[in-house]
C-alpha cells in the first residue's frame, strides 16, 4: 500500500515536470499542484509557475492562494514560487501589505524579505512603523534586514526604542544583518537589556574600536555561557573588521581581560570545537590572546573552516616555539585540513632538536605529512637531516622538496650534500637532484653533466643540457646543437630552451626547424626561444602564427614579436581579435605604448571579457591621452564587472589629469 | 600575514581567472572568501614550477606543454582530502541497519550489489562500505562491488595501495581495526585482501557525464562532503547524474550537513531510524546502463 501511494506520487511529480507551461490550463494544474499531499508535487508545482507565461496573472493567483487559510503547504507552496519571481512580485505584495488580514500582511512582508528588492524598502518601512499588528511588523523588520537601504537602517534605529521587545529584537538582528551598528552609546543601553544582549553583542562585533572592544572584554567575563560566546562572537567580527594598525591595541585588551580569568582557556578550548563558525572565529582571537601551546591543536583543528585559515595562522604565529612540538606531537591526530596549517607553522619553528621526531614523521606519515617532514628538515640547520633526506631523492612526489631542503642546508654543509648528491646520481635519483648539484657544487660538477647528457633516461638527458649552459654557455650551446636531433620530444625541448636562452639571433636557422618539429612542446618552446634570442629572421613565420586558433601558439607568437620589437600595427589588429582572451590582452601590452593600441585599447573596453576590458583600462590608464578620455568615462559608466570598473576608475582619475 | 612574506600575493584579477579556470574544467567553485586558501595552496606550484606571479601561473595552465597535467594537480591542491574510516558512524548505522536488510531483499535474485563512493578522496569511504558489508554477513557468495572514483589521480593511487596511517583509523573501533587491517609498518596499516577484493577505482570527473559511462548502475550511492565543492548548478548537474545511474529505489547518502533543499526534489526523503537518506523513486526516470 505504502509503495503505491509512493509510485502515485511518483506519477504526479512527473507529469508536473514534463507539464507544458505554456498551454492552456497549465497555470491552473500547477496552482492544483500546489495543494498536492506531496511536497515534492508542490515544490514541482512551485517551480512550474515560475515558468509560467503571463507572469502578473501568475502572481495574482498565487496570491490568492496565499488567502486560503486552511491550506498551510499550498501558502508555503505560493509564498516559495513568488519569492522566485523576481520584481515583478514587488507590486502586488506591497499592495498585500494592505490588506485586511494581518495574516497574509506577514506573508507579504516575509517574501519581500526574501525577494530582496530595493523597491519595496519604503513600504516594509511604513509597515514595519505603522502596522497594528506586531506580528506583521516584526516580519517588516526582519524583511528589512535583507532589503538593506538607508531608509531601512535608520527607520531600524528609531525601532531600537519601540516599547517591544520582540520588534526591537528584530530591528537589532536586521542592523547586523546590514552590517549598519547603532552608535555606540546606543549599543551599551542595549547590553544591559537580557533579552537583547546577545543581538547588542552583534552589533557591537561591527565597531571596530577599542573602546567597543572593551566592552566585549567585559562580556568575556560574564558568568553565563550564553554572554561569554556572544562576546566571543564579536570579537571574531571585529577582528575581521578593524584595520591591521589596530588589531594589536584590541588584542592587548583582550590579554589584559583574559589574563584576569583563569578558567579562560577551557571554555576558548570548547568555542574552538563547537559548531559554530562566528564562535570559532572569536575564540582564535582569544587564543592569540592566551598563547596556551595546549590550544594549537584546537587551534589548527579550526582550518577545516577553510576560510578561517588565515585566522588560524595569525593565531598560532603568536604562539611561541613550543607550539612547534604541540603539534608535532599532535600530527598524526590531526585532520587534512589542520595538518595542512600545522605543517606550515612547524616548518617556521623548527630548529636542530626535532630532527629525530621528524624523521619518524619520514617513516610512518602519508605522502602531505612526509613532505611537511621534508620542507622542515631543511629548516633545521644539522647535518643529521642530510642522510633521511638524500634517502628521498628517488622518490618520483617528495624529490623535489627534498632537493630544495637539502639546497637549504648546503648554506651550512655544502661538502657533505654535494656528496649526498653525488651518490643518489649515481642510484638513479630524479633530475632535479641533477639540477641541485650544479646549483650547490659549480663548476666542479661540469664533467658529471657532461656524462649524464649522454645517459639513457631522457629525463637526465633534458635536465643535463639545460643545466649545462646554466654554467657552461658555450658548451651549453654545443649540447644543445647536438640535442635538437635527439629522439625524445623532451630533450628537443631543453635544447630549445637553451638556445633561446643563450643564444642570439644567429640561430634562426635552428629555430626554423625547432618551428615545424612534430611535438607541440618543441615548437611552443621555439616560439619563446625566437623572441629570447632575437631572432628576427623568423618573424614572418610569428606573424603567420598569430592567428592560429589554438591560444597557446597564438599568445607566444604575439609575446615573440613583441620582444622583438617587431610588431606591426596590421598584425596587432589581427591579435585583439583572436577568440582567446589572454592573446588579446598580450596584444594589448604589446602595443600599450603605441598610438595604434592606444585607439584599439579604447575599442576594447566594449570586450565580452571583464579582464580583457580591465586591461584596455590600463593601457588607458598607461598610455591614453585626453582625447581617451570620454570613451573611458562611458564605459565606466556602463560597467557592471567589479574589477573592470576598478580598472576604469583607476584609468578616468590617471586620464582626467593629463 | 605571519610566514607569508617574500611570496607572491595573489590578486583578485589572478584570483578571478584562476577561480574560473578551475571551476570550468570541474565544477569546483572556490568562493570569494577562500583567495588566501587558493594562494597558499598554490605557492608550493609556483615554486616547484620557478614561476614568480600568479598571471605566470594562470598562463601555465593555459598554455603550457603540460598542462593538462599541471590543472590536475592544482585541483589536488585545492581541494581538501579529508576523510577517514567510519565517518560519521549514525548514517553508517543507518546503512547497516536498515538499508542494507532492504537491499539484501531487493537483490535476492541475482545476488549483485553495487555501491558507488563518488569522491572517495584516498578510499577511506570505500573500504568502510565494504568493511560494512562484511560484517553484516548478508553478501558472502554475491557478486559484490564498492567503486570507488574521484577526480584526483594521486589519491586514487593512494587508495589502491590501501595503506593508511593513525589519522584515517581515528574513528575506527578497535576491533574494526583488528579485523580489517593488517599491521605494515610502525603507524602503519594496510586494508586486509578480502576487503580490497569488494573495492575497485577509476578515476571521474563528476561535472562530465560522459565519464560516467563506465559506472555501473549503482544500488546505492555515497556522495558525502563532495558538493560542498560545487555551486548551485554544479551541484545540480552531479545529482541529475547519480539520478541517471542509481537504479530506481536506490539510495544516495549525502554528507551530515548536506540536504537537496532547493536541489532536487528528484528524491524521496526516506526516515530511517538513525538517520535520513534520499531514495530514488521506484518509478522514477532516466538511467544509463
């Protein structure tokens, strides 16, 4: 029976989702819908009607059922698919607010909430101030809240001294809500209010100065739990808030005020593991405050709030270096998240004494812990950590920070990490220790380079030709002559590489070929390699290219010519209009300084993408003379893209004083 | 910032494009709030990359030779691989208790279950399942699979190799671990060979229904703290496609503070004793083999 009744909602649902919104009679099978048992029918009949032609005849219906007293899931049905109907429901439900029911006035002032529409700010204003229903001036208010508007906020205020405590609950939460916090004298009166103080914490969270700092300080004190987190609350906020020079006067106050309550650092221990984010976000700034290495753990705990984590690295930076072996101790504990912000943290505290504890990390951690293990070993300045780290130079994930760790460490024992070096070349390490070792032992190393360029593993083979002429120009050059026509894609590349870096204009002829290798990567890195060396001869060759479809060999061709010096107006016409945004915007720098892309930058700022428009700003901005000006104005005023508009008002204040 | 000095900062034109760039090829939507979060994920790239800004790494993974390669490894470092055996041990109840009995029933027939961990991350979830599966001793004699897939290749590889350390067993009752694991190493343990036998992965992009072709239709699906990577359409394409491959009457089980309000209305909401759960309707369309 029970699956019956199932497969029959089943079929109801679905025949609502394959309705035909636009025929006749639709609007009325989906406001039936609406007063389906189902609400799955009447979230399908909900989304229906939204879609539904004739959207004012929609929004009357829907309004109408919103009148059906005894139908509570076909109202809340209605009162959901007009908060999806955008403006046009604005009308009509500011007419409702007049209507004689204050039960369908609530409901009017609740979806205006929800539709946010600015238009409506003046009459949930008249409601929320003159309405004789308190329920319906308590929804005007919270709708206010996420209305916003100048008018709202300070008809808010005015409300904060309306005998009811509820309508003056709701203006407080609507003021936070809009981030707009009442003077401050006005915040204090409400503190002492029990039923408005968590709210007036709120609010007070939104000054960021030290004088409402110390009020927090004294909420920190108070007995109740509930005025403890609330302040907490707060000062999260406000941390968030204030500008950087005064962060360490509010933070003093805070120590002051916790250092005169000694129960302080187990209930930020609880705030930092309860559920609530704006708790957490305080109860760092508490324990920045306490410095407790006991609490880094908590502390790191914190970043699986992902976007508390530059909080959480302020917090445990104050904290002193036994906070390093708090969390190593605590590694293996830790979620991904909080080991993630340990690891970076105990990178920056380690010294010579935690190498044994970070060697064990190197046999029992998984591959993120192995390679904080790594980056700290390099930090520690002993030679104990060259061995476990030269152990790690085949490994194909953690060579490369080992390599990097034990060029940290050559400052110290360059002898014995050559050696190291040396020796894992020898047992098949990865290239980059090849690369480390002439970085760490010079020249001495060139015959060892020399060798390797002629080994089997075209990964050493690549490595050792760019290596070569990092130390050896000419020989580099040689090598890399000869390594054009390996076999593996890979060396061709470094070989190219190398020839762009070290070689001048003479090797045209090489690159030309390198231009029509098989492998893409070869001919991408000729590309660069032409515009490095100066190659000029190659440059009709770029200019054929500039139009290829694919970006990558476009951008190039364009950064090619422009380092030659060698692009010309007709073939900069062609690059801003390639499909690939960030050829144009290559384009457009290249030609930044010329009169030609000054007049194609002024084209530009019509462009469909934000960044190319943010470019062509900034060329203006360079470049543009007063004549740009007007053009400049208009886009700014037509602008919708945040950082564009950044760009532009950036170009109109640079243009408007030349 | 403390320990951030002689780095690159990232700025919002760079946050913007790179933001964009990921959330085109995946789906993953890194909010406005989580700049620092992406810049401090991704300097360890610039820096094994010998890139010194952002814009430089932007046209990388746009231009270079390698990238493909390289987008794969930013999304592996942009997303969070945290997750442990017996996570969230109500639902897993639930699970066990009660969803378990009904499919046992439902699949009498052909003795075949599938489960689909979408977004196992390194296979913590995965192995859980079949752990659970195991102890339940209802499936002994079926053709029983846990598939496994996610979008990072290194946590695959991870999860193949089944080996863990103290922080995924943080969860796991003793006596769970005793039984599933054998001991490899000092803080180290591996998933025992029967388990491993129920458990098989490949690697998926949930935002490209072409890549789930290979997915077998699954009895029930494990998509826990996925779509919280995900914006409103992203999240609304992945449950059209579990929709699609759950066989009717199929489960989807969702993360703890995870619901499908104003997702879908595709599923039923199932109340089970210990928990909630989506249902596939019996009827319900779509379906790919």
């Amino acid at each position: 029976m029970m699956e019956e009744g199932r497969n029959a909602e089943e079929a109801r649902y679905r025949a609502l989702l394959e309705l035909d919104v636009s025929a006749a009679g639709a609007r009325e099978t989906l406001v039936a819908g609406l007063h389906d048992e189902s609400w799955r029918v009447r979230r399908a009949a909900a989304d229906g009607l939204t879609r539904v032609p004739e959207r004012d005849k929609v929004v009357e219906r829907l309004i109408s059922v919103l009148g059906e007293r005894d139908e509570t899931g076909a109202r809340n049905a209605a009162a959901e698919s007009l908060a999806g109907m955008g403006a046009e429901a604005v009308g009509p439900l500011v007419r409702l607010l007049g209507h004689v029911d204050p039960d369908q006035r609530k409901f009017a002032a609740d979806i205006l909430g929800q539709l946010g529409q600015p238009q409506a700010e003046d009459a949930l204003v008249q409601a929320m101030m003159q309405d004789t229903d308190l329920n319906v001036r308590v929804a005007a208010a919270e709708a206010l809240g996420q209305v916003g508007g100048k008018v709202a906020a300070r008809a808010l205020e005015r409300i904060l001294y309306d005998p009811e405590p509820l309508l003056q609950l709701s203006a407080l939460e609507s003021l936070a809500a809009l981030r707009h916090p009442p003077p401050l004298p006005e915040v204090v009166r409400l503190l002492g209010n029990p039923t408005l103080k968590r709210s007036a914490y709120r609010v007070l969270g939104l000054i960021p100065q030290v004088a409402a700092t110390e009020l927090v300080c004294r909420g920190l004190g108070a007995e109740s739990r509930s005025t403890r987190e609330a302040a907490l609350v707060a000062l999260g906020t406000q941390a968030s808030l204030a500008e950087p020079s005064l962060r360490p006067e509010m933070e003093a106050a805070v120590r002051l005020a916790l250092k005169r309550l000694p129960e302080a650092v187990g209930w930020v221990a609880s705030a930092l593991e309860s559920d609530d984010i704006e708790l957490k976000a305080g109860a760092l700034v508490a324990a920045a405050a306490l410095r407790e290495p006991q609490l880094a753990p908590l502390v790191a705990e914190v970043a699986q709030e992902e976007r508390l984590m530059p909080e959480v690295m302020r917090t445990l930076a104050y904290f002193g270096p036994e906070t390093g072996r708090e969390l190593l101790a605590s590694m293996d504990r830790l979620s991904f998240p909080a080991r993630e912000v340990a690891g970076h943290v105990l990178v920056e505290l380690v010294d010579a004494t935690f190498v044994p504890e970070l060697v064990q990390m190197l046999d029992w951690g998984e591959v993120d812990l192995k390679a904080v293990a790594v980056q700290a070993l390099g930090r520690t300045s002993s030679l104990e950590a060259v061995e476990p780290l030269a152990q790690l130079l085949s490994h194909p994930e953690l060579a490369g920070p080992a390599v990097r760790a034990l060029v940290t460490l050559a400052a110290h024992f360059p002898k014995q990490v050559v050696q190291a070096l040396e020796s894992a070349l020898e047992h098949g390490a990865e290239p980059v220790v090849l690369s480390a070792l002439v970085r760490v032992g010079g020249t001495a190393m060139l015959p060892l380079v020399r060798r390797t360029a002629r080994e089997a593993s075209v990964p050493l083979r690549a490595t050792a030709v760019e290596v070569l002429a990092a130390v050896d120009p000419v020989g580099g050059l040689e090598l890399a002559r000869q390594s054009l026509t390996d076999e593996s894609p890979r060396v061709r590349t470094a070989a190219v590489r190398v020839l762009g870096q070290v070689g001048d204009k003479t090797m045209a002829g090489l690159l030309k070929q390198a231009l029509a290798d098989e492998a893409l990567e070869v001919r991408l890195a000729a590309l660069d390699a032409v515009g490095e060396c100066g190659a000029l001869e190659r440059v009709a060759d770029l200019e054929a290219l500039v139009p290829h479809p694919d970006g990558a060999i476009a951008y190039r061709a364009v950064q090619a010519l422009a380092r030659l010096g060698a692009l010309r107006d007709e073939v900069l016409r062609k690059a801003v209009g390639h499909g690939d945004h960030e050829v144009v915007k290559a384009a457009l720098m290249a030609g930044a300084a010329s009169s030609e892309g000054v007049s194609l930058a002024v084209g530009l700022l019509g462009h469909a993408s934000w960044d190319v428009r943010a470019a062509a700003a900034r060329v203006l901005g360079d470049s543009g003379g007063p004549e740009c000006l007007p053009a400049t104005r208009a886009a700014l005023a037509a602008e919708m893209d945040s950082l564009a508009r950044r760009a532009l008002v950036d170009a109109v204040e640079r243009l408007s004083g030349r | 910032m403390p320990f951030d000095t002689g780095r690159p900062e990232m700025t919002a034109e760079e946050f913007r494009l790179l933001r964009d760039f990921v959330y085109g090829h995946c789906g993953i939507l890194v909010r406005d709030d989580m700049k620092y979060v992406m810049q401090r994920r991704l300097w360890p790239r610039l820096e094994a990359l010998g890139l010194t800004d952002f814009s430089a790494y932007y046209r990388y993974l746009r231009f270079d030779a390698q990238r493909r390669a390289e987008l794969e490894t930013a999304i592996e470092a942009l997303t969070t691989h945290e997750t442990y055996f017996f996570r969230e041990p109500r639902q897993l109840k639930a699970f066990s208790e009660e969803v378990l009995p009904q499919l046992e029933r439902r699949n009498a027939r052909t003795k075949r279950l599938r489960i689909w961990s979408a977004g196992c991350s390194s296979g913590e979830e995965a192995y859980t399942v079949a752990m659970l599966l195991k102890d339940s001793g209802r499936f002994e004699g079926w053709d029983v699979e846990v598939h496994g897939t996610d979008i990072s290749r290194r946590v695959l590889a991870a999860a193949r190799q089944g080996e863990y350390g103290p922080s995924a067993l943080r969860a796991t009752p003793p006596d769970k671990v005793a039984r599933y694991f054998v001991h490899v190493g000092p803080n180290r343990v591996r998933v025992r060979d029967d388990i491993r036998a129920w458990v098989s992965f490949g690697h998926h992009n949930l935002q490209d229904p072409d890549a789930a072709l290979h997915i077998t239709r699954p009895d029930v699906v494990f998509c826990r703290n996925v779509m919280i990577y995900f914006d409103t359409p992203a999240r609304q394409r992945v449950l059209r496609l579990i929709y699609d491959k759950l066989v009717p009457g199929g489960y989807l089980l969702l993360g703890h503070s995870e619901n499908l309000i104003n997702l879908s209305a595709d599923f039923e909401l199932v109340h089970l004793r210990s928990d909630l759960v989506y249902r596939k309707p019996e009827l319900g369309g779509g379906g790919s083999p």
